[in-house]
C-alpha cells in the first residue's frame, strides 16, 4: 500500500511527543512493507535540517520539508476575535505547503493520504481534487479541550476570554471537519468515542455541544452507531518493547523526575503547578531527596528558579538514558488529551509513573497496580511518601507497568490494526 503522511513536524529526529508519535506511524509501516512519502512542515519553532536527517531515513519516506511561518501574529490574532474560524488552523494555512502537495499527488499515486492533525485539515480540498486516495484523519488529541482546560485554570480575565474563543473557534472547526475524512484514527479510546459521538449530532448548533442527540446526523441517517464507529479507531501510541530495557532502581537512591517538552503549555503549566503546591511539602519531609526536570525549551520562570533540589537538567540526549538514571516519574498534568507518550515510554523502561487522572486519560491502566494517580498535592504528597518508605512499590509498579505495554501498546500490533483500518476505509 502507498501511504502519503501529511505531518505539521518533521517525525525525525523525534524530539518530543508529536514527532515521536508521527514516526511511531512512519516507521511501523516502513518495516510492515509499506510505500511511504513524508511531507512535514517546517517551522521556526520545530526546526530541522534535511541534511541532519540520516540518508537511509530519506530514502525509505521519501521526506520532503516545507518552510511555514508559524509566528504569532498579534494584528490577525486580535482581527480572528471577531471571526468565527480557528485562529489555530489559519496559521496552518501556506500557499508552498499547498503548491508542493499538489505536485506531489500529481506525480504519484496514493492509496491513502494520513493527516497528522486537524491542523492540516485546509489542504483536504487539494487532495479531494487531485487524488482518489482514502482520507484519514489522525488524531494526537482532542485538541479544543486542551484549550478548554487551559481556559478553565486561567486567572487572568482577558485572557481566558481570548483562549475561550480559541477553544470555540477550534472545537467548530474540528468537529465540522471530522465529517469529511473517510476515517479518524484517534491515539485512544477515550477520544475516539468522543468523536463517534460528534458523528452522530444532528446539527450544525450541536457543534458546541458535547452530548449525544436523540437523532442522527443526517450523514448517518440509515446507517445507525454502528456506522459511526466503523469510520473512527482506535490507534494509541505504540512502541516496540525490545528497543527499552527494562531499569533497575538501586535500594536507597530514589530520586523524582519528569521529562517533556516545556514549549508545551500543558507541560509548562504542570511542572510549575507540583513545583509550588507540592515540591516545597515534600522537600520538607525529605530534604535528601532531588527532583530532576528535563526537556526541550525550558522557560526562564523555571530556569532561574530555587526551589530546593530541584535541578533543572533542559533538553537531554537520550531520553531513555536519563530515565534509567531516576526513580519516580511525575507527570502533573491539568490539561491535555490523547495519550502522553513520555508515560507510555516511561512503562516501557519499568518506571513507576505518578500523574494526574487527566495526564493518565487514556491509558488502561489500574491505579496502585501499574500506575499512580492524585489530584490533589496532599495524595500527591501521600504518593511520593508512599514510594520512598515501600521501595517494593516502585519495583511492583515498574513491572506491572512493562507488561502493560507489551500486551496492549505493542508497535507490531497497532501497525496492523491501522492497516485493516485503511482497507475497510476503501471497501
């Protein structure tokens, strides 16, 4: 099968969670036989160089990268106010991007076109028009509730109601489109029932509402759930088990860490979150006990902080290396769909994972079997507590954690659900 992925990142190198996912994708079908082309924008904020990119890489995805000025723009910003389009997807919007995508499908055939992200969704026209290609639409998140959530926990009141109008705007926008890709393969359950859902509703008012109506959308009108659900999957982050080694915890050196990339405003807003409310408790209980933070763009709010041993490591180059290096992984997140990656990644290597039920939505897991959930800094603090006085915890937690990811967000497996997923989407 011929696969053309639109991505709004490059997927190498694989830096953080949107790349890492992408190429999840790209190199599963790369190895299952597939024939796929990668177009990526490039951007100031995700930069890469084609000729960092290894030649054999190159060669089996055939990646092309495409300059996009992502810049905020604080006149069309402020100009979008009074629109009902998503100020998120205009920025998306590249007369090259569109010039090179159609010569692409012009010169070449695909039996499918994957969009990574509903960011890319202004380019479906030009595919429509130009190839008899399957549409499928991928989805890393529901989107406008990262935006919702972010809204919800803003103090400032001008600002939450500019990021209430970005979250309106994107929520009109993804749920209409939805409608015009022959599949949506969502990263996890959670949100592909989400969008089964949004299939059903009966009209264009019901775009802002997320409960299922009494009839379907004419769309449907006929076919019932069932066809609702035969055009959306589930198709979750997968990794292949063997490239992580399973770590071992020396008795006596706990130490806590998270790792992601903080130009992420959910990540950003997370770490900052345990660093007041939760840090400053569990420093106290135990002052021999550091808190490790890693990853890309680091604020300056974090970097010239002193919290008291909290290291600030920044952008690592082995993130699996760092990993085995700590303990206790903390991901508190308020904000974000989809599934997070680094925690998948994190059970792959045997950690014991502490996060949010928000940072946690997704996966199937089980609280105090294979992970650990709070949401408030006292069970935060009851947590951390709990894993330094039973380091058999840790321990118990990193297996259980390993062998969930084996049986059920296995690379191999995933790659193939995908596949009968794009032969149902043309039958």
């Amino acid at each position: 099968m011929r696969i053309l992925v639109l991505c709004n990142k490059s997927p190498y190198p694989a830096k953080e969670g949107g790349p890492i996912a992408i190429n999840m994708i790209v190199e599963g079908l790369t190895e299952a036989g597939h024939s796929v082309k990668v177009l990526a924008m490039n951007t100031d904020k995700y930069s890469v160089r084609l000729s960092d990119i290894p030649e054999e890489y190159r060669i089996k995805t055939g990646i092309e990268l495409i300059y996009v000025d992502l810049r905020f723009r604080p006149l069309k910003a402020f100009m979008n106010l009074f629109t009902n389009e998503s100020y998120h997807v205009e920025r998306f919007v590249s007369a090259q991007f569109a010039k090179r995508l159609e010569e692409i499908l012009l010169l070449e055939n695909f039996d499918v076109v994957q969009f990574e992200m509903p960011f890319l969704s202004p380019y479906l026209p030009i595919v429509k028009k130009n190839s008899n290609a399957r549409t499928i639409l991928r989805t890393h998140n529901i989107e406008h509730k990262i935006w919702e959530r972010i809204a919800a926990t803003t103090k400032n009141p001008v600002k939450k109601l500019y990021l209430r109008h970005l979250a309106r705007t994107l929520k009109m926008h993804e749920l209409r489109v939805i409608r015009e890709f022959d599949g949506i393969a969502a990263i996890s359950e959670v949100d592909a029932e989400y969008f089964r859902h949004s299939l059903l509703t009966s009209g264009p008012s019901s775009l802002l509402s997320d409960q299922l109506p009494e009839a379907p959308h004419p769309f449907l009108e006929g076919a019932g759930i069932g066809n609702g659900g035969d055009r959306v999957v589930t198709i979750p982050f997968g990794i292949d088990p063997s490239k992580y080694k399973m770590s071992q915890n020396p008795r006596g050196t706990i130490s806590l860490f998270s790792i992601g990339a903080m130009n992420w405003i959910p990540n950003a807003e997370g770490i900052r979150w345990f660093l007041e409310n939760v840090w400053n408790g569990v420093s106290e209980k135990y002052p021999e006990l550091k808190y490790y933070i890693a990853g890309r763009e680091m604020p300056d709010w974090l970097t010239r902080s002193d919290f008291p041993n909290a290291v600030i490591v920044g952008e690592v180059e082995d993130a699996q290396l760092f990993m085995e290096d700590h303990s206790l992984m903390i991901v508190p997140l308020f904000s974000g769909s989809g599934i997070r990656i680094k925690i998948i990644e994190g059970m792959a290597a045997g950690k014991a994972i502490l996060s949010t039920s928000i940072g946690a939505e997704g996966i199937h897991y089980t609280h105090g079997e294979n992970i650990l959930v709070a949401d408030s800094p006292g069970d935060f603090i009851r947590m951390i507590s709990a894993c330094i006085e039973d380091q058999h915890l840790i321990s118990k937690l990193g297996k259980n954690a390993r062998l969930l990811i084996e049986s059920e967000y296995n690379r191999e497996t995933i790659i193939q659900n995908l596949f009968r997923f794009y032969q149902k989407t043309g039958s």
